[in-house]
C-alpha cells in the first residue's frame, strides 16, 4: 500500500526529468539547421510561384484540368434579334470556345506581351490626309488587299465611286495609331495624287499592333481598310485648338460621311477598340438610324468611364496599367506641349474629371443603336472592368449581340501556341462577312430611305467637344480668345501644285465635296432643303412617349398608394359599406306591405 509521502514524489520526480531534455524550441531550432539550404530556396521559390500565380491571375492549371479545350464563347442578346438569327446563329467563331496561348494564360501577361513584343504582320499603309473645316487634320491610313501579297482577292490601287468592295474603318484606342514608322516617314509620288505611301515595316509604336493584325486580316480576304488615327496621332502634329477624347464623335462621324459620300456603293463596316469602341457606341447611339453603316464591333469597350477610373486605382496590379496610360498621355502631351500649353487649365479639369466621364461613356447610349452590333469583352480584362458591362441595355436592344469570354486580356485573345493570331480580329471578320451576305442591310438602306424625311438629325453632343479644357458643367472646351475662335470659313479648294494642275486635293477639298463642315456651335448643322417640320415632327413624337410614359407613371403610383393604405381603408369601408347596408334593409322591411 502506497503512502501519500510516495505520491507526492511522483510529480517531483516528472518534473526533474523534464528539466533534463532540451527545449523543443531548441529543438526545433537543430531540426531546422539540419535541412539543406536549397530545400530553403526551393520552398521560397514556391511561395513566389503561388504568389504570382494569384497576382497575375494565371489560370494554366485550370486550362490543364478542362484538356486545353478553352472556355465556350457566352453570347447575350434578345430572343426576338434578327442579328443573332441571320448573322450570329451563323458565325462558328462565336459559337466555339476561346482557349489562350498556353505560354500566355495570364491577362496581365497577354496585355503586357501586346505592348511590348512586334509580332504583327509587315505591310506598307497609303496616307491620306483629311482636313476639317475648323483647321484639324485627320490621318487616315488606308490598306487595301492589293498591298497585301497574301490576299485572296487581288484588286486594283484606287478605289473608284462605284467601286462596291466593303470598306472597313478602325477605330484605335487611347494614345495608338496606326502603328507606323514615325521616325521615318517618306512620302513617294504615287499613280494616285491623292495619296502618300508610307514606309511602315516593322518599326513604329508597338502598343498599336493589334491594329495591324485587324487590317491585314480584313485586306487579307480582300476587304479595303482605312484607319481612322485621332488627332495629334500618326505622326501628324495638331493644327488647330481641338483634340480629341473619350466621348468626341463629331471626327468620326465626319470621317464616316466622307467614305460614304466618296464611294456611296461600298457598305461600310467599322471595328472600335478600347477607348475607339467608347467613341464607335456613342457615335452609333446618337446618329440612331441616320448612320450609314452597315455594321460594327466594339471590342474591348470601357462602356463606363467612371466605373472604369475607379477600378483601375483599386488594386496594386491594376495601378501598374494606370501609370502605363499615364505615360502613353505624357508622350502624347510633350509632343504637341506648344498647343497644350496655351490651352490647358488643369484646375478646372480636376474639378470636372467625374463629369466629363458621366458624359463620355457609351453606356447610357446602348439603348439608342440601330446598327448591327458586335460587343467582345474578356471577363478577366485588366482595363476595362466586367462590372461596367451594360448587360441588360445590351439584351434588350435587338441589333446588339454581347459576346463575352471568360480569358483574353485587354485587346490581346492570343490563340495557338505561337500567339501569331488575335481570336477577336477572326471573329469579327467572321460577323462582317456573314452580315454582309445577309439580308440586313438591304432593309437597313429602306429604313433609311423611309425614315429620311421624318427624322432630323440629331444633336451632336458638344459637352465631350475635343478641347482640353474642362468646364464645370462637363464640357470639354478650350479657353480661347475672341481673335483665335474659328469660323467657318468660305474659301475655294487649294489646288495641288503637282504635275496634274486643275486636280483639286482630296486633302483640303473633302469638306466642300460633302457639303458639310464641322461645326462647334450648340446646335445641330441644318441640312440643306431641311423642312420646319423634320424638326416639330421627331420633337412632338418625343413629347408623346414623354406624355405615355407619364401616364403610365401615375398609374403605378395610385396602384402603390391602394395597396399601401388598404390595411387601414379596407377595414373602414367594409364597416361603412355594411351600416349602408342594414339601414337599406330597414328602409324596405319598414315599407314592405304587412
């Protein structure tokens, strides 16, 4: 039998022995001095790895577990859209799946790879020069199929009035171009007087290079293409108070008015990136059923600027693609700092920048479209958000069809383990092609034939003007003398001082050969032989659905108001509803006949 002096030894003589052992901190400190120290460098390599691998947004192991099948192409639009039924049904691209360059499956490294690397296809651009009336000029960069040796269709060098082959117009995003050689630039004399070639080759701004891929392929299948480059971009210096922005559309409306007054038989198609697909929205919502296109594709629209702004500043990776643009408008602003200078008021555009974003975005414009319209935005682009995507104005318009993917980057969709190719480029290519064996535009040219006389033209949005300067109330104005505004000038053509005297520039008579000019006033141009009544009929129908709408409105209201109060008002009149009864009853028992 044991006594208590045995029991409390026991824990004495625990405690004693584990006084003996080392510490496990020791321990674990001799254990870990005993591990080779490239098994150290192997863990903090993995580390990194895992690191990036969130950051950046890789997605190669997901692709790895689908079988390198890529992610199918999610198409929105209206169940009663004539576009998806006769075009989109039929396009196999859209209908596929989108599976990236396996070496490439990151967004940020397949946008980082399109600004740094020059795997674009080398052609020679033909330059024409477009001059407005408010002393603006435009470079516009033509490629047509025969300066394409791949081509399927060989066609002539010029393009004649009656010349019926589909002219493509493109749309570059913010500080791109054409992509040609600045530094170099020739000008050689050509058959054609009204063109200037230009020496591009493989040389020039590397960020424009998905621009160059759009235009080889469309020339590639016998298309002609024109790049529509902004102003103070191309290589062409700002010769007038006007620059151009996010939401400015009067440059393209007037460069679209031009190709379809100079060749009225060729169906115009126009392809808008980035920012360009801002612009193209916007220009198609306010121009409605009066636009001469045929077709169009925005790819990779911010739609939202201001959603946009905030989401570029909200993560660390995303604010490496803000300084990225921010050094793109640098190089923008220090080569034309002479204009800036004197026109800049950067106070006022701090005050007014969340304004002069409402006011440019082609968002709220989605609903006004009349043109067959192809949207393509990746879901993971690291530029323009997934959450400014107008789903719903997009699925309730019928000439829209949204297709989105769940990979691509900004403008990049490289495919196949070369990365030679842009999904997208093949995919609109697709859609133009099928749309424009389609019979949708010959009812498109009869709508617009109807319509002529019943529709006014719209009103040109001046609170996204080109100027720089920003006012309070949103508009984008430059500050200008009274002895430096511009005017419209009536003045005769200059004639070319060449071998073929009597030949009026294209380059300074366009304008003239149109009949219009770029107006900075308030007010829409009147057309010529334009009635009173092409202005009271669209503005009575307007006030018309204004009246209906409120109607309606009024309505819902006393339908909220009955529901609401009916707690309270039913019990009352079902008390004064019965007492009328009872004393109806009493009346006629009391003269009833006994």
């Amino acid at each position: 039998m044991q006594t208590l002096h045995q029991y409390l030894f026991i824990p004495m003589a625990c405690s004693s022995s584990v006084e003996s052992y080392q510490s496990p901190y020791q321990i674990l400190l001799t254990a870990a001095s005993l591990i080779p120290i490239s098994h150290y460098f192997y863990g903090f390599l993995f580390i990194c790895l895992v690191f990036l691998y969130n950051f950046l947004e890789i997605h190669i192991i997901q692709d790895l577990f689908t079988g390198f099948r890529g992610q199918p192409v999610c198409l929105t639009f209206n169940s009663c859209s004539d576009v998806y039924q006769e075009v989109v049904s039929k396009c196999r691209i859209l209908h596929g799946r989108y599976l990236t360059t396996p070496w490439l499956s990151s967004p940020h490294i397949q946008t980082a790879f399109l600004s740094l690397f020059d795997w674009r296809p080398a052609f020679h651009y033909r330059r024409q020069l477009f001059h407005l009336s408010d002393g603006g000029t435009i470079a516009l960069d033509w490629l047509m199929s025969s300066n394409v040796p791949e081509a399927s269709l060989q066609s002539k060098d010029t393009i004649t009035k009656d010349d019926k082959t589909p002219i493509v117009v493109v749309i570059p995003g913010l500080t791109s171009d054409s992509a040609h050689a600045v530094s170099f630039l020739c000008t050689f004399k050509f058959c054609n007087p009204r063109f200037a070639i230009i020496s591009s080759g493989q040389s020039g701004q590397n960020v424009s290079q998905y621009v160059k891929h759009c235009a080889f392929k469309m020339a590639k299948c016998g298309w002609n293409v024109v790049v529509s480059n902004h102003r103070g971009l191309g290589g062409i210096s700002i010769t007038s108070d006007c620059f151009y922005n996010a939401g400015w559309t009067e440059d393209i409306r007037k460069v679209i008015d031009h190709l379809h007054h100079r060749f009225p038989e060729a169906p115009l198609f126009v392809v808008g990136t980035s920012i360009g697909a801002n612009v193209l929205v916007k220009y198609l919502g306010e121009d409605g059923i009066n636009s001469p296109i045929a077709g169009a594709a925005a790819i990779c629209s911010p739609w939202d600027l201001l959603i946009c702004d905030r989401f570029i500043n909200r993560r660390a990776v995303q604010k490496f693609y803000n300084k990225a643009l921010t050094f793109g408008l640098k190089g923008y602003a220090q080569l034309h700092q002479l204009v800036l200078s004197r026109l800049a008021d950067w106070e006022g555009i701090l005050k007014t920048v969340d304004a002069y974003y409402r006011h440019s975005s082609s968002s709220t414009f989605v609903g006004n479209v009349m043109v067959p319209l192809l949207c393509i935005s990746a879901l993971d682009d690291p530029v323009c958000t997934r959450e400014a995507i107008p789903w719903d104005e997009c699925r309730a318009n019928k000439n829209i069809v949204l297709a989105t993917t769940r990979h691509g980057g900004h403008l990049a969709y490289y495919q196949g383990i070369t990365a030679k190719s842009l999904w997208w480029v093949g995919a609109v290519h697709e859609f133009f092609s099928v749309l424009h064996s389609s019979s949708l535009i010959r009812r498109k040219k009869e709508a617009q034939m109807q319509s002529h006389h019943l529709i006014s033209p719209p009103e040109s949005s001046i609170d996204q003007g080109p100027y720089l300067n920003i006012t309070e109330d949103g508009m984008v104005a430059a500050v200008a003398d009274e002895q430096t505004n511009i005017e419209e000038e009536n003045t005769e053509p200059m004639i070319q001082s060449d071998k073929n005297k009597g030949v009026i520039s294209e380059t300074q008579g366009s304008d003239r050969v149109m009949g219009e000019r770029t107006h900075l006033t308030d007010k829409s141009p009147q057309h010529p032989g334009q009635d009173v009544n092409d202005i009271i009929i669209p503005k009575r129908r307007y006030m018309d659905q204004l009246s209906r709408h409120s109607r309606k409105s009024i309505w819902l209201l006393a339908y909220i108001a009955i529901v609401t109060t009916w707690p309270l008002v039913g019990p009352a009149l079902t008390l004064f509803f019965k007492k009328r009864f009872r004393n109806v009853l009493a009346g006629i028992s009391r003269t009833a006949p006994r």
